[in-house]
C-alpha cells in the first residue's frame, strides 16, 4: 500500500506576508459597508414627533426633511385630500410648490401622479382644481428635463377634458399663442401642438378656426421636423373638432404638403394621419388626392424609402377597405399583390425592387421584415373582407399558409390571434382552413398555442358546424386530425413549466363533447384528465381538469362507462392514500353538485363524500366541514331522509370526537350555517322556485340520456335483427325469381298431369314429405351452425329464438302464396305447389327434376 503524499504547504515569513494583504484587502473592502450606516446624528434628524398629525408631519418633513420624506409626503397628498382637504390645499399644497422648484426627478414624477390621481377622485370640486392645482401642472410642464415634462403635460391633457371651456381658453389657450412662436424653445412649441390637438375638441367650429388653425398653420411649417411631425399627429384631432368643410379647405392641403416633407418622420405621421381621416373626405379627395399619395407611398417603400414599409404593412388593411369603392379593377388586383409581396418579404433573397441586390440581410432589416410580416398578419382578415370571403381560396389561401407557417414565431402568434375572426368571415368555407387549426395547435411555441386557445371553442363549433353549404361529409372528415392535434397540444402544455397555459387549455376543452362523440371523448380524453388530476402538481390545472372530467361524464352517453369513471373517482381519489387525492375528490364533488342534478349526486357520492368525515388528516375533514352546506342542500325531504340521518349522525361525531382545535372551530360554525339551512322537499316551493325548476331541468337532461341509450342499443337490436330478416328476404327473392322462369312449364305439367291416377297422388305425397324434410334441412342447419358461434348462452338463445320466429315467418309466407296463386276448383292444384317449391328449395338440377317427372307421368298414363 503506497503512504499518501500531502502537498506541502510553504509558512514562510513572505506567504504569510502575502495572505495577511490580502486579508487587509478583504477588510478595506468591508469599510465603505460599515460607514454607509447611520449616524446618531442623521438618525435624529430622521426621527419625527409621533404627537403630530398628519398635517403637521408632513408640513415638517417638506420643510426640514430630506428629500425620500418630501417624495413620501408628495405620494401621500391623495390621501390627505381624502382626509381633510381644507387643511391639506391651505398648509401642505404651498409647501408643494415652493418643493417642486428644486426637486429632483423622482418626486416630480411622483409630484404629477398624486396630481392626476386627486383629479380622478374628485376629492374637491373642479373649480377649487383648477384655481389651486392648474397653476403649479402649467410651471412644471415645459421642465428641463423631457420624462418630467411629459408626465407633467399627460396630467395637463387630463385636466383639460374636466376643466369648464372658460377656464381652458383664458389659462391655457391664450398663453399658448407666445408658446408656439418660433422665439419659444423645441420643447415649448412641442408641448403646444399637443395641446392644441386636445384643445379642438373643446370648441366650437368657428373659435377653433379663428384662434387655433393660425397656430396649427404656423407649427405645420415650422424649422424643427420634430415639431412638424408631432403636429401633423395632431391634425387629425383638429380635424374632428372643425368638421368636414374646414378639413377639406385646411387640414387636408397641409397634409398632402407634409406628406412630400423632406423628413422621413414627417410623411410616415402624414401618411398616417391621412389614413385615420378617410371616413372624414369624400369620394372625389379619396379618388383625387389620398389615391395618389398612397400608390406613391407603395412604390417608395421599396425602392427609396424603407422606413414607411412598417407602417404602410400596419395600415394597409384599413386603407384598402377605405378605398375599396374607388378601386378599378386594375388597381384592386394591385393592391392585393402588394399585399402579398409584403406577407412573403424576408422569406426569399431577394428585396424587392432588383435582381443584382442578392445581399445578405442585415440584423435590422430581418427585424423590420419580422414586422411586416407581423402587421400583415394583423391585416388577414380585413384583406378577406377586402377579396371577398368567396375568393378566399382562389386569392389569399396561399398566404394564409405562409403566414401560418411561418418560421418567426411574432407572425404565427398574430396570425392565432386572427384565426377566430378567419373563421367567422369564411363561415360555410370554414373547413377550408382546417389544416393550419392543426399546424398552431401543434406549434412547437406554446406563445402561439395559448393566443389559438382564446377562442378555441368558437373556432371548433365553427369547424363542426359552419354554415349550411359546408356538407356533413366535411365536417366529419375534420374531426380525426382535430383530435390528434388537441391530445397533442395537451400534452406539449402538461410537459412545459407554463401552467397557466395548460389550465386554460384544459378549462377550453370542457366544450368538447359538442364538438365530437361521447366515445371519442372516454377514450381520447377522460381518462386523460384523470391521471391529470391524479399526478400533475398544480393546483389549479388539477381543478380544470377535475371541471372538465365532470362536464365529460356529464354528457357520456353510455351508463357503463359512466358507472366506470364514477368507480374510479370514489376509489382513486375519495378512498386514495394521499390526502392530496382526497381534497381534489371533495373538489371533483362541488363541481359534480354544480353541474348535476341533486338526486345524481346523493345517488352516487353523498355517501363518499361523509366517509370523509373518519379522515386521518385534519385539512382532509377541515375542508369537508366546508362543503356540508352545499352537501345537504342537495337532499329532498322526504326522499333523502335516510341521508339526511347519515349526515347528522356524521356531525355528531365530528363534535363528539374531534380533537383537532382548527376542524372543531369550523366544525362548530357550519352546525350553526346547517341549523339555519332549510331543506327543499319534493313539491315545489315558491322560496325554492328557480333553483328547483334548474334541478328539474339537470334530472330531465339526465333522463333523456338514458332514454337515448336504451334506443341507441334497441335500434342496434333491431338493425341486427332486420339485417338476417333482409338476407332471407333477399334469398327468397332469388329464388323466387327462378320460381318464376319455370312457372310456365310447370303450369303446363300440372294441366298435364290434372287426370292422373292414384299412383301418382301417392308420389306427389312421398316427394312432399321428402321436400318437407330438405327444408327443415336446408334453413335450420345454418342457424344451428351460427347457436355455435354466439359468445354467450343468453345471446345465443335470444339468437335461436329470433332466427324460429323468422323461420315461421318464412314458412308461413311460403304457404300462403302456394294457396293464393292456384284457385281451389282446379283439378290440378296440388302439382302447382309441389313445382314451386321444388323449383325453390331443390333448384339445384331443375332440369334433371323435370325429365324425371315426365317421365313418371307418361308412366302412369
């Protein structure tokens, strides 16, 4: 065994040198830490007298305080407004004032929220507002420093909609006639124009053209583009306040002036604004002026000037249906293709406008493509209405499937935002749009699943059941690749650590059994929502799942499965080891209470549920303590009077035995909430009138699903039995159909042979008797053959019995036509019926017979 080597370790006087700095480094370090502390000193001057009142405090810490307790008391001034205004506007509001001049950023951002909020409570009138609060908005908004000027200038905007017309134009309209001069800073004259757009909603037509459009006219042609751009914003404000004729005279000549500005922020507002005011401008300015300007716009936006491609893509759907009725033909075609090109750009190398231009994309034009592609998206469906929704298939089908596949997940996620209102606008053509329902639902993005499953119901019944022309064969054809895609989307939302997601998706798939089969829905999902309930973490997605496994059984159709699933609750959750299972069953129990009839639920789980009651676990006993109320409401006296017994025994126990403090406290307070409640009987009640007509509704529904699969299984009887009846049937008819080929012969033999003698009586009979035994052969053997194949005794005499009954029948109907066809004065009626059945039973050599029968005849003859 070799001796284990250590590493030496050197203790000379320079390591130890060495580690002792580095340990003065650590301690150098730790310095700023300890002197960051407050001193005696500044602890107090922090301290405040506790005798004081919130005036007073507050006047004392904006006068001597530091600035965090002037923030503190600013932020607090809704509070004193609500408490006592007088005293707050005539001591604390002046301090405010003179605070605000030297404050820095954060108590004036917090200066201005305090401001809008005691506006919005209307903690004083408006009057007393504005005569003590609007002089100190107006100081503060053109601040220096741009956040604080326009939080400052959104509480003015604010202000202006409450304020009396009065008070606007002589303290706000009339100082803005010096601040939007060309003398006044950029900040100064920004400020105006957006005032001015809130401003011309405030007056009449005729104020605003004598005091307002003079100064809008001279910020349209100011210096700065900044400035242009932000009032040509506002035009669009100014032209709603002046109306139609002043906005075609004014408003829209300077637009169409902006609109060729030499800044590209400039024509991109101008442009904007332009398609904001289409509901306002006739036909001949769409036609003569907007027109022209907009197919400008689309030429540059890929030749010269990219930076409108964003904006045009956003605001194209609005344009085209704005213009939609001055569109030729032509230019109709050429809208949709532009629109097209800008749904597919990004996709494919080349930009646009030039073969040679096969240049790699840089990281922000891919990111402005992204958005193209993303507004055109948004776009879809007022492009369907702009098409047609019946040329759907022919025009936008292609670049709805490029949209829905495409490869950045902003596009995808729009385009299952939209894929709702597609569907309502495509209504009988619905199905048309199936295979992309599928392709986002199985989207490796759980983004574009949870946007898909806002109207995921809606978008279903649309599929199932969308319009009239839309045929059944369609509807059932989507239904197999639909339930694959939502067990797969189910499943990709359970495994990801987004539960929200998987709880909306489950709480969506509780409208399923309108959508498909009750057979489908056991076998696909019901059981799937068991073992969610069962094993998934999650508190909440265990409940969506439990609400839609009831809301399942609640429309399951076959008793069977119903008793199954009814089982597996009691003993997998109700009678589980873990005490988690047991509170998810007194959860499964409120929502079967919900959606249930009152008799569905003390026939199946009232008695489950008081087995709780001997739980081991006090949180167990504690919630079930909880439900009793709801528990017994749902008994009827005097039909559950034997449950109700069975409960007031469970209670007495539980006051008797209980030992945990928590349970018997609740325990103590239900019994007082149960003493109070009064039990429904089986008559109505007046008290009772309308939760007793909705029980009666959920027992009659119930009812009806009995009664509907009591006939589903008697229409399955029936159909088997009339299928073997309509094989015989059909057999008969063959055969009866060579019957017929030989009834001419065979009349002629009977006539024949109408003076034969005694002889022949006795042959007719031995050959009777002989085709009497072949016949009980040849129909009793095959159903003997078929007793042999039944699974079970009770099948197989059902079986045997139904098959003796159709053989009489047979029988029967055999006879009958041999007597109805020959009249009995007829000498030779009995050949006549000897032929026929011979020709039907023994029709295997109907020559070979016949010659052999001619033969017998001229024997006897």
């Amino acid at each position: 065994m070799r001796p284990i080597i250590f590493s030496k370790m050197d203790f000379s006087h320079s390591n130890l040198f060495g580690y002792i700095e580095d340990l003065q480094e650590l301690t150098i370090i730790e310095r700023p830490v300890r002197r960051s502390l407050k001193t005696p000193e500044e602890i107090e001057r922090l301290t405040v007298d506790e005798e004081l009142s919130d005036i007073e405090r507050a006047v004392y810490l904006l006068s001597s305080g530091q600035d965090i307790q002037g923030t503190s008391v600013v932020a607090n001034l809704p509070v004193l407004m609500r408490q006592n205004p007088a005293e707050t506007l005539r001591r604390v509001l002046p301090k405010i004032r003179e605070v605000l001049h030297v404050a820095g950023v954060e108590m004036q951002l917090t200066a201005a929220v305090s401001f809008l909020t005691v506006l919005q409570e209307e903690s004083v009138s408006i009057h007393t507002y504005s005569h003590s609060f609007l002089h100190i908005i107006l100081q503060n908004v053109e601040h220096r420093d741009a956040g604080v000027s326009n939080a400052w200038l959104e509480t003015l905007l604010a202000v202006i909609e409450a304020l009396p017309k009065e008070t606007v134009r002589h303290e706000i309209l009339n100082p803005l006639v010096s601040k939007a001069q060309l003398s006044q800073t950029l900040q100064s004259r920004l400020v105006s124009c957006k005032i001015m757009g809130k401003v011309a909603n405030k007056f009449e037509a005729h104020i605003i053209k004598r005091e307002v459009l003079p100064l809008v006219k001279s910020l349209c042609q100011d210096v700065e583009y900044e400035v242009r751009t932000c009032m040509c914003r506002q035009l669009e404000h100014v032209a709603r306040g002046i109306g139609t004729e002043l906005t075609k005279t004014v408003v829209l000549p300077e637009l169409v002036e902006l609109a060729r500005d030499e800044g590209s922020s400039v024509r991109l507002a101008a442009f904007e604004t332009l398609v904001n005011l289409l509901d306002m401008l006739d036909a001949d300015d769409r036609s003569q002026t907007v027109l022209p300007l907009v197919k400008s716009f689309c030429e540059k936006s890929f030749k010269a000037d990219e930076s409108i491609l964003v904006s045009l893509s956003f605001h194209l759907g609005k344009l085209c249906n704005g213009l939609y009725g001055i569109f030729t033909p032509e230019q109709h075609l050429r809208f949709l293709e532009f629109y097209k090109k800008l749904s597919t750009l990004g996709l494919q190398q080349e930009n646009g406008h030039n073969d040679n231009q096969l240049h790699l994309q840089t990281l922000e034009q891919e990111k402005k493509y992204i958005s193209v592609r993303k507004n055109c998206a948004y776009n879809f469906p007022a492009m369907i209405v702009f098409v047609d929704p019946k040329n759907f298939n022919l025009e936008l089908y292609s670049i709805f499937f490029c949209l829905c596949h495409d490869p950045e997940v902003p596009v995808r996620y729009t385009m299952a935002i939209s894929f709702f209102e597609v569907a309502k606008l495509l209504n009988s053509d619905v199905y048309t749009i199936h295979k992309e329902l599928v392709t986002l639902l199985q989207d490796e993005s759980l983004e574009v699943l949870d946007a898909l499953v806002g109207h995921l119901p809606e978008i279903l019944e649309l599929m199932t059941n969308g319009g009239e022309n839309s045929g059944s064969e369609s509807k059932l054809l989507s239904i197999p690749d639909l339930i694959p895609a939502l067990t797969t989307a189910e499943q990709r939302a359970a495994t990801s650590l987004k539960w929200r997601t998987h709880e909306k998706l489950l709480q969506k798939y509780a409208c399923l059994p309108h959508i498909i089969s009750s057979d489908q829905i056991y076998y696909r999902f019901l059981h799937r929502m068991l073992t969610i309930i069962l094993t998934n973490n999650v508190l909440p997605v265990q409940k969506a799942a439990a609400r839609t496994l009831c809301v399942y059984l609640r429309y399951n159709r076959k008793q069977e499965q119903r008793h199954e699933v009814i089982q597996k609750l009691i003993e997998q959750l109700g009678q589980g080891k873990s005490y988690w299972n047991r509170l998810r069953f007194l959860d499964t129990c409120e929502f079967i209470m919900e959606l249930f009839s009152k008799s569905f639920f003390c026939k199946y789980f009232f008695l489950p549920v008081l087995e709780l009651t001997h739980d081991p676990v006090a949180n167990v006993r504690m919630k079930l303590c909880c439900l009793l109320p709801k528990v017994k409401s749902t008994l009827k006296i005097p039909t559950d009077k034997h449950l109700l017994q069975q409960l007031e025994l469970c209670i007495r126990k539980l006051l008797c035995q209980e030992k945990d403090k928590d349970v018997l406290t609740i325990v103590k307070r239900t019994v007082l909430e149960l003493d109070r409640m009064e039990i429904s009987v089986d008559a109505f009640q007046k008290r009772f009138y309308k939760n007793d007509l909705l029980a009666q509704e959920k027992e009659r529904q119930e009812h009806l699903l009995l009664e509907m699969e009591q006939l589903e299984k008697e229409k399955q009887k029936s159909e088997g039995r009339s299928t073997n009846i309509n094989d015989k049937m059909l057999e008969k008819k063959r055969r009866d159909s060579k019957t017929s080929s030989l009834l001419a012969k065979s009349i002629n033999l009977s006539v024949s042979g109408s003076s034969s003698g005694t002889s022949a009586g006795k042959e007719e009979k031995k050959s009777k008797l002989v085709r009497s035994q072949s016949f009980s052969t040849q129909v009793l053997h095959p159903k003997y053959s078929n007793i042999d194949k039944c699974p079970n005794k009770s099948s197989a005499t059902a079986y045997t019995s139904s098959l003796s009954g159709m053989g009489k029948s047979c029988m029967l109907s055999f006879s009958d036509d041999s007597f109805r066809t020959h009249s009995p004065g007829n000498s030779g009626n009995a050949a006549f019926p000897s032929s026929s059945s011979r020709n039907l039973f023994n029709s295997a050599d109907p020559k070979s017979n016949g010659n052999k029968e001619s033969q017998s005849r001229r024997m006897s003859m």
